[in-house]
C-alpha cells in the first residue's frame, strides 16, 4: 500500500472542515475591535459556505468525500477580511451561491420555469442592493443556455419575472412611503456615467489579492481541462459555467474598479471550487509541494492583509 502524502492526509481529515471553522473565527474574534460590525461579514461567510457545503453535496462536485470547496471558501473570505464591507458586501455573495445552488437543478430541463424563477430571484434580490449587479444578466443568461441548457420563450420569462419581482415589491414599498420614482432612480443608477477601468483605485491589498485568487483559478483550471474526461458531462457542464462566471467577475472588477471589494468576494466562490478540484482529486509528489505552497501563500497573504498597512496609500 502507497504512503499517504501530506496533502492526502491533511485533505482527507475529517478534522480538517472544523478547524478551518476554528481558524476563520478567531480571525474574526482578532479583529473585532478594529470592525465591530466584523458579525455581518461573519454571517455572510457562515451563510455562503453552508450553501458551498449544499452545493457540493447536491451536485457532486468533487468525485471523492470531501469537504474542500467550502473549506477552500472559508480560508479565501480570510484574505478579504480588512476590505471595506456593507449591507450589499454582506448579501450579494449569498444571493450568487443561492443562485447556482437553484439553477443547477434546471440542468437539462426547459420546462423548470419555476427553478429558473427563484434562481434570477436572487439576482433580483441582489441588485436591489446594488445596481450593478445587472450587468452580469448576459452571462448569466449566457450560462442558462450553453451550460446549463435550459433556455426557452418559458425560462427566459421566468428568469425576468424572478429577477424584477424584488422591484415589484419595493415599488410597492415606495408608494406606501410616498415616493413612487425612487424606483427610477435605483434602476438608472446602471445607465449613470462610471468611472469605467480606473484601476488605480486599487490598493495594494487589492492588487495581491486579486493577483493570488488569479493565480489559485489559473491552477484550478488547468487541472481541471486536462482531466475532466474523468467527470461526468454534467459536472464538466457547471465547472464550465464557474470558469465563464470567474471571467465576468474580473471583467467586473476591472471595469467598475470602485466595486473592487464586492469583485474580490464574488471571486471566491468559482475560485474556492476550481481549486477545491485540484487540491482533493491529485496525488503526485508535485501537487503535494503546491498543495503545501499554496497553504503557506494563503496564510502569509491573510496575516499581510491583516496586519501589515498598505504602503501606496
């Protein structure tokens, strides 16, 4: 019987899931008193690594037991935890990990106008908070048809009653208060001129960060053409729409650099799958050194982020 290298044994541990738990919530409890509203950022991370945890369950992501894409998920929101947070930072990635777990049941099926409902619910739900979030439809809609292959007259008609039932709601909600328009406004706020590709808004933070979790997609990716005749069609079909949303996410970021925050942790739910693929289906004695690289990268990079203020600005 073949030695188990470190990342097998570290990977396969049951144990692992619980302290990465662990981990994530001293960080937190660390920096409490700098951010003391650090209980919204604490819930959206609980919320969408439960939905990772449902994700990969429901759908088999992973070909073997592991528990990695929402352990991956886990140490990915540490390196975001100085990022300037909100109610729509707070929100919108849980609305995008429900969004996926929603659609992914429509797989192959035009006549789930009803999953497909709920599932651009979330984006409606999404958008209210801000905006811009409309600009991702195209891909969206892109990745109803050519991955998930359930696009039809009926499908597309609940996608766009899903998405503006929110609206509809808080139309009502501002003609109860009196204000009818505010409506209008919220949604011309996508057609307002943007301060488009002004990336020197970034902060170094932002620049290293984006720069490992594009590191980290550009692994998990390669790992993952080069092997996917060992998956199932339809796991090749939803890892094809991560990679196509990971692609939109840093159009996103580069092109409205002012929403560079929400970018980064909308990047880390394709990232935290790619690479979860990578790190729980290799067993060569040179993915355990990246595998061991890549641990060191992320912990260096959450404690420079953490601590160490950045020097452009």
């Amino acid at each position: 019987m073949a030695k188990k290298r470190i990342q097998e044994k570290i990977v396969n541990s049951r144990l692992l899931f619980p302290t990465i738990l662990i981990y994530g919530a001293l960080l937190m409890a660390l920096r409490w008193n700098s951010q003391p509203q650090m209980w919204m950022q604490g819930l959206s991370i609980a919320s969408t690594t439960i939905l990772m945890l449902a994700l990969n369950n429901r759908y088999a992501l992973l070909r073997v037991y592991s528990r990695m894409v929402s352990i991956a998920y886990v140490v990915l929101s540490m390196l975001l935890l100085q990022e300037p947070f909100g109610l729509d930072e707070t929100l919108i990635p849980v609305c995008f990990a429900a969004f996926f777990f929603i659609l992914f049941n429509a797989y192959q099926d035009r006549q789930q106008a009803g999953t497909i409902f709920y599932a651009f619910c979330m984006m409606g739900i999404a958008s209210i908070f801000r905006p811009q979030i409309l600009y991702f439809m195209p891909i969206l809609w892109f990745i109803l048809i050519v991955f998930i292959l359930a696009f039809s007259f009926r499908t597309f008609i609940a996608s766009l009653l899903g998405l503006l039932l929110p609206y509809w709601l808080l139309s009502g909600y501002y003609c109860y208060q009196g204000t009818p328009f505010l409506i209008l406004s919220h949604l011309t706020a996508i057609i307002q001129p943007q301060d488009f590709f002004h990336t020197v808004a970034f902060n170094e933070h932002q620049w290293v960060t984006f720069a490992a979790l594009v590191l980290l997609n550009i692994i998990g990716i390669i790992h993952f053409l080069r092997n996917s005749h060992l998956d199932k069609i339809k796991i090749r079909m939803l890892y094809g729409a991560f990679m196509v949303f990971q692609l939109a996410c840093v159009a996103f970021i580069f092109a409205l650099p002012e929403y560079v925050s929400l970018g980064l942790r909308l990047m880390t739910i394709p990232t935290a799958i790619l690479i979860a693929h990578f790190l729980s289906l290799t067993h060569t004695w040179l993915t355990n050194i990246a595998f061991l690289a890549i641990t060191i990268l992320l912990f260096l990079l959450t404690l420079y982020n953490l601590w160490i203020p950045s020097s452009l600005f």
